[in-house]
C-alpha cells in the first residue's frame, strides 16, 4: 500500500501516546516532534482513536491527567492534529494474543509499517511482522 521512497510509516500502540501526551516520557517526545518536521507518517483508524478515547476514561488515566493538568480533549486534539486517518485494514495473515491489538498489527501489516509498542504480546510477534514488511519495536530509533 505505501511507496518505499514515502517517509517512514509509523503506526502508534496507545500506551506509546500515553508516555508522550499523559505521563510527560521525555524519549517518547521526539516521536511525535519529528511528525510535523516529515521525519515519518503516523497511521491511524478511527477504532484506534476510539480506544485512546476509552482509555483516557479509566480512572488511573484520569488521576495522571489532573495532576498534570491535562485534559481528556486536549489529548484527542493533539491525535487528531497529528494523525493521518486511514481506512481500517484488513485482518492480517498473524494474529495477535491479544485482541485489542490486532487492530495495529494489521494496520503495520497493510502499510508496511513501523509499529511502536511497549505491548509484549505485539513484542513477541516481531519475527512474523517482519516476514510480512512490518516491524514492532518499542521505541524510535
């Protein structure tokens, strides 16, 4: 689906924008500042920011976001300005243990793209991402 001349296609697990926009994880900052300079393209569906929004509800989220004084909306803005929305893909050939996170092994799949995760069961699947021109790591390098 991508040309191998487009920047580096990234697709972002919601515990990575987590540490960048809630918990304040200083090396996960220059991920998302490298967006806006066209280092790489971050890939996203409209499940994927349905479930950032879930998450930001549950209450350890919320007790992190009031101390640092951050908003649920403020979040979903920054995802929405940053975040270049695709179709959902179809089910990869792999499939993840957990369920929850099939929705970005296919799309790293689809658009053989660089999937960032701190997810051991996306982890794990490395490998198998690999033979299909996909990779999951847990940080930018």
């Amino acid at each position: 689906m991508t040309d191998p001349a487009e920047h580096l296609a990234l697709v972002l697990d919601t515990n990575i924008l987590l540490d960048v926009w809630v918990f304040g994880d200083a090396a996960a900052a220059p991920l998302i500042a490298g967006l806006p300079q066209g280092q790489w393209r971050w890939l996203a569906t409209p499940p994927m920011r349905e479930e950032l929004a879930r998450v930001l509800a549950y209450p350890q989220i919320v007790n992190s976001m009031a101390h640092h004084q951050i908003s649920p909306q403020s979040v979903l803005e920054q995802f929405d300005a940053r975040a270049e929305m695709v179709a959902v893909a179809p089910k990869a050939s792999v499939t993840c243990k957990d369920p929850d996170d099939q929705k970005f092994i296919d799309l790293a799949v689809a658009y053989r793209a660089t999937l960032l995760s701190k997810d051991k069961a996306v982890l794990s699947m490395s490998k198998r991402l690999l033979a299909l021109g996909a990779t999951a790591r847990a940080a930018i390098k």
